[in-house]
C-alpha cells in the first residue's frame, strides 16, 4: 500500500466449505487491517478487480453490467465489520434470503452455478482427465 502497488482480493467462493462471499468478506477486512480505507478496499473488490482483468462488464453497477450484490447492515464504505449482518441478496436478478442462500450452501453446494467460469475451473481441477465440457 505504501509503495503504490495495485492490491486487489482474490479469494471467493466455491472454495472448499466457505460460503460465498465469506472468503473475500474475510479478505476486505484485512485490507482495511493492513491500511487501505473501507471504500478502498470495496473499491479494490469490485471496479479495480474488473478493471485489472479487463471485463467491464463486471465491478460496477449499471446497464450491461453482471452484478449480484449482498446489502448489510451499516456502512460498508466507512466500516468493514468482521461479521457483516448481511440483510438481503440479488443473485442473478433475483433477491434472496442470505439465511436461505446460507443453508442451501451448507448442505448442497447449491450455490454453485456449473455454467459460471468459477465453478468451470475449479470442476477443471477436480476432474481426473482435467477436462470440462
């Protein structure tokens, strides 16, 4: 942070038993811990990451955009608690109960949509041949 560099998150799920968005949540906090202010590290979470990787589709809201969201209780941009009271989601255009979401993930892996690139890779490595289709 003090020499300038480009830091971004890069932790989410599906990874192992996490649930999602617990990982990167964990990962904001210790941003913050190391010096990066709360909308910093938002910031680096979202329109920075889609920005380092070239997919502006992603990290921002608005028209065009591929944007699931979890709104919590407080402010985010001044203050990164380490348990977020997590009040609602919108996944895929649809609002969903983060308790629902939370037990879906605990006992199925429901969350884990096969089409999305993440669940692509790490299906990839999980494979024996290596290959998805």
């Amino acid at each position: 942070l003090d020499l300038g560099a480009p830091v971004l998150p890069g932790s989410d799920t599906p990874c192992g038993p996490l649930s999602p968005g617990i990982s990167l949540w964990r990962e904001l906090e210790l941003l913050v811990s190391a010096g990066m202010s709360p909308l910093n590290a938002l910031r680096a979470a979202t329109s920075d990451a889609a920005a380092f990787l070239r997919r502006p589709e992603l990290g921002s809201l608005r028209a065009g955009s591929v944007a699931d969201m979890s709104f919590v209780r407080g402010n985010p941009t001044e203050n990164i608690p380490a348990h977020p009271e997590v009040v609602v989601v919108l996944r895929g255009g649809t609002v969903c109960d983060p308790r629902k979401l939370l037990a879906d993930s605990l006992t199925d892996g429901a969350l884990v949509d096969e089409n999305e690139p993440w669940s692509r890779q790490f299906r990839a490595h999980s494979e024996p041949t290596g290959s998805v289709g």
